[in-house]
C-alpha cells in the first residue's frame, strides 16, 4: 500500500540550523493496516507523515503509494489518494464556507472540478446522514459557515471530510492534540468507527500513550529521524501505556551514550 | 437630472471593476495592483480596435480577454516564481502602462465620432428626445444608455453569482479561506490563483471598454487609483449588505459602486477640485478601514471602564 524506501530530509542543509529530520527511514504498510506513529519531540515522526503528503520532497529515497511512484507528486495530486487530518483543528476546514460548501469540496477530494453544482439536492441530502450519523447534532447547521464552531466540532467535520471519498490512506497528525479532554475522546471514537468501517489504511501521529496503546495493530517510533522501535500484532497487543513509557525511559538511556555504543545496545535489545 | 443619470452609468461600468477587485482583495485575499493597469489596458485595446475598424463587440470582447492575460501574468508571477504578490502586480501594471502606450501609439485616442457599442442602443432615440418622468426631464439616449449598462452589469453579476456556486468557483472560494484545506482537497491552489486573478482582470478591463466608449475617449492616465476605487466600492458595499454570502456581496459591490460614485458626483458639484478626487477617496478608504477597529476599542474601553466602575 505505502512503502518508504531508504527516505531522507535534512532542512536548511548546510547552515547552524541544520536539522537531519529524516535519516533513512525504510517502511511498509499494508492494505488496511492501522500504523501508530510515536515518538519525541523533534523526532520526526510528523515530519514522517507530511514527507507522505507530499508537504516537501524528499532529499533521497523512493515513496510509493497505491501502486504508484509519488516520490515527485506534489502535495495537490498525491490527495487524490490521501486523506487528512491536521493538529490545528482549523487547518482542515474553510471557516467562511458553510458545512455543506466543506463537505461538498471534500467530496471531490482530488477528482476534476467543473462548472457543475457543488451542491445539489440529492448529494445535501446524502451529506446531511452522513453528519446526522456522527451524532453531534449538526445536520440542521449545514448551512451555516464553519467559523461558527468549536475546534471539537471542526475536527470532527475534518474528520468526516477526510473519509468521505475513501482514501487509500488516512494521515492524522497529533489530531486530538489541541482538543479538550472531552471533545478529544468524541474525535477519537470517531475515528474508531470510520476506520473500522471502511478499513481505512491509517497512519497516526499521537502524543498521548493512552491512544498508542488501546488503538491500531501495529505501533512505530521515530528517534532522530529512523524507526527505533516496530511492534506489530500481538507483540503491538500486549503494549500499555506504562510499557510505552518505560520503551521511552529506554531510548532516553540510549541517547546519552554515545553513537557507537547506543547501536550496538540497540542490536542487542531490539 | 443629467447628472444623476450620469453618475449611475458611471458607477453601474465601475461595478465590473468593483467585481474585479471583490475577486481578488475579497475572495482569493490577494492584494492585486494589477488592477490600475489592467482597466487602461481595456479601454486602450478596445479604443484602438475600434478606430481601427473591428466592431465594438469584439473590440469590448478582446479587451476583456487582454485583462485576463495581464491577470494571469501576475498569478504566474506571484504563484509560479514566488513572487510577492503585491509586487508582482505592481510589476505587471508598470509593465501595462509602456503596453498600452503602444496599443494607442499615443497617450490617448477620442471615440467621439466613433460606433460604440452603446451606439445601437442611443440610436433607438433622436439626439433630442426628452422623457419626463414626473418632476424630472432626461435625454433619452442617456436613459437607454443607463438601462443597457444596467442590465449588462446584472447579467454579469448573476453569472458570477452562479458561478461561484459550481464545483471550481467554490474550490476558488476556498482557495482564498484556507489553503492548506483545499490543497490537502487536492486542488493546485497556484493554478486557482491565477485563474481567479485572470477573472478579476478580465472583469476590470471590461469595465475600462466600456468606460472609453461611454465618456468617448481612452487615455493612458485612466487607470491611477482605480484599484483603491474599487476597494472602497467593495467596503460600502460590504457595509450595506453584511454577511459572507458571495451573491450578497457581489450585489453590494454594485450598490457600494453606485454609491461611491454618486457621493464623488455630489462633492465634485459642491465644490471639490478634481485634483484633490484622489486624495479624497484614499482618505476615505483609510477611513473605512480604520474607523471599524477604533469603534470596537472605544467599545471595549467603555465596557472595560464601566465594569471597573461597577467594582
């Protein structure tokens, strides 16, 4: 489905700010597989998911995607088969469109856009089950602009959006992140329920350990650019939030030894 | 009489250009200069076809498409060459005014004795027909000037209206409210730009073809300040009709245009030098600009002042 082959990304190459941000790294997903992407800050692990979207090139390495070479795809053709979900809860809607006006573009998510309707009867109609079925309430509100609503409610839309023509592969980047408890849970239930239905391909990136351990069927984590750790079925399983962390602690040791020394500890370990 | 008439034709034209400048300032959030050039552009292509013998139509048509160009240039610029988007526009319409220089081959070219495309319309009447309604007598060539502009301009304004309505003037819309939700869409937001900058232009320089065809003469000059024209005929418009629906503004553009141009009218005849029109109307869109954030500081400064009163 999606395979990283040997990726690498240094930004502002050359200068005191040089970040390595991608060293190298090598993954395959699979159709329908629910990856969870963790990892400290600076990792990687978001930069991870936009080098898949097509947010910048990639400085080497190959990225194939649905049977295709997307390696030089930019970021507008690629979404042709991606669906995403961003950390602001603003950044995945048009505050001054209606919810049905979103819900419509993203609707012809990467497909040719003429001068038919963006809004005809019958497709409101469709639109508004599929609102009515996330139970927030707001299939009588289609007509108003999204501005109007919380970030709780805008991610959610997003949410909706990002899978309401289905994507080869879902990116959430950190998407409950900036949510209240509450409205985070509603998100993450969600999100649940539309990737268990449509057997969505799904990356996530996530802070919280809660998430990483109860969700996906398969957990990496990025350290300095490369995947330091890959649980996958039953080893993924049986992870809880206290064996995340303690995975953490591990790496923390590791990086204050020096290069040498924390490769060969790391062969040894993992 | 003469000058009520006068001043609603004139604005009815400067609503295409108010259009022009709600597509670009309003609805893509790109500060467009090319705008002063672009509607010279028009008036000098269709004033230069039409003296050369194409019919009016065409010239208008031509001139319309000559605006496109200019404004597709400038989305180039700003989208494919990252230039800044204002400077790219200034580029453009530095560049336009050497071009329309050399369309006319003269700084200015007189229609007087030239067919228009109003021509047609002013022959339905003798040079010397008067209608009165009511208290007030007018010529009725001017009348069915007014009522042909009139109609044009709200043809044009239902068609942009639906046309923001379909799949691609939506993904416009959107283009200008978020870029990184459209472009996550799918949709190549440079490509959207310059398309929308190309309307906008197109729309500009429509109204420039009209305008040398009804006050019967192009000049090169024509276009200094007519994008800060349209800005504050977009911003009273914005002011009358309140709300973010595209049909409602672009209907209060043509009211905020109308209007604009009748308060110039009223000034001009009460006494003001032309000269100081310019410095007047900027001073004016500085106000409007202004005036919303100084009211909404005062009010806040009054709760504010009022609830530590109340403490």
């Amino acid at each position: 489905m999606l395979t990283l082959t040997d990726i690498s990304k240094t930004f502002y190459a050359g200068t005191p700010n040089e970040v390595r941000a991608l060293q190298g790294v090598n993954l395959k997903i699979e159709q329908g597989s629910f990856v969870v992407v963790i990892g400290t800050n600076g990792s990687g692990k978001s930069t991870l998911l936009n080098a898949v979207a097509g947010a910048f090139f990639v400085d080497e390495g190959r990225i194939e995607l649905a049977d295709h070479d997307v390696t030089r795809w930019p970021e507008h053709r690629r979404a042709v088969h991606i669906g995403r979900v961003f950390q602001n809860p603003f950044t995945g809607t048009a505050p001054n469109l209606s919810i049905a006006e979103n819900l419509a573009l993203a609707e012809r998510r990467g497909q040719f856009r003429g001068l038919g309707w963006a809004l005809k009867r019958r497709s409101i109609d469709e639109l508004r089950e599929k609102v009515k079925e996330m139970g927030l309430g707001m299939e009588d509100r289609l007509n108003n602009p999204i501005g109007s609503l919380s970030g709780g409610q805008r991610q959610s839309l997003t949410l909706l959006m990002a899978g309401l023509r289905r994507p080869d592969l879902l990116l959430l980047d950190e998407h409950t992140a900036a949510l209240d408890p509450k409205s985070a849970d509603q998100v993450i239930r969600l999100t649940e329920n539309m990737i268990a239905k449509n057997k969505l391909t799904t990356m996530m990136v996530t802070h919280s350990m809660q998430q990483a351990a109860s969700l996906g069927d398969r957990l990496i984590m990025m350290v300095r650019g490369q995947i330091m750790f890959d649980f996958q079925g039953p080893a993924k399983a049986r992870l809880t939030p206290e064996s995340i962390l303690h995975k953490f602690e591990e790496v923390r040791r590791l990086e204050r030894l020096d290069k040498p020394a924390a490769e060969q500890l790391r062969r040894v370990y993992v | 009489m003469t000058l009520l008439i006068g001043s609603l034709t004139m604005g009815m034209i400067l609503a295409l250009l108010a259009f022009g400048v709600l597509i670009s300032f309003r609805i893509l959030a790109f500060r467009d200069l090319t705008v002063d050039g672009s509607i010279a552009l028009g008036g000098s292509v269709a004033a230069a076809l039409i003296v050369n013998g194409f019919s009016p139509l065409a010239a208008t048509a031509i001139a319309a498409v000559c605006g496109g160009i200019a404004g597709a240039i400038t989305g180039v610029l700003a989208t494919r060459f990252r230039i800044n988007g204002l400077l790219a526009g200034i580029l453009v319409m530095t560049a336009l005014y050497s071009v329309n220089l050399r369309v006319m081959g003269r700084s200015n070219i007189p229609l007087m004795n030239q067919k228009t495309v109003l021509s047609p319309i002013q022959a339905l009447a003798g040079v010397d027909d008067r209608l009165t309604l009511g208290l007030w007598t007018a010529q009725t060539q001017d009348l069915y000037t007014l009522i042909t502009i009139v109609l044009a301009t709200i043809a044009v304004a239902v068609t942009l209206t639906l046309y923001f309505r379909t799949q691609l003037g939506l993904a416009m819309r959107a283009a200008g409210d978020n870029i990184d939700m459209i472009r996550a869409l799918g949709v190549d937001v440079g490509w959207m730009t310059t398309l929308g900058l190309a309307l906008s232009n197109s729309l500009v320089a429509l109204a420039g073809a009209l305008l040398v065809q009804y006050q019967g003469f192009a000049d090169v000059q024509m276009g200094i300040g007519m994008v800060v024209w349209g800005f504050a005929s977009v911003i009273i418009g914005e002011s009358l009709v309140r709300g973010r629906n595209v049909g409602l503004l672009i209907g209060g553009a043509i009211m905020g245009s109308v209007l604009f141009r009748l308060l110039v009218a009223i000034a001009l005849r009460g006494g003001l030098n032309p000269n100081d029109l310019k410095l007047v109307t900027a001073l004016f869109v500085l106000g409007a600009l202004v005036l919303p954030d100084v009211m909404a500081r005062l009010k806040s400064r009054n709760v504010k002042s009022r609830n530590a009163a109340s403490r």
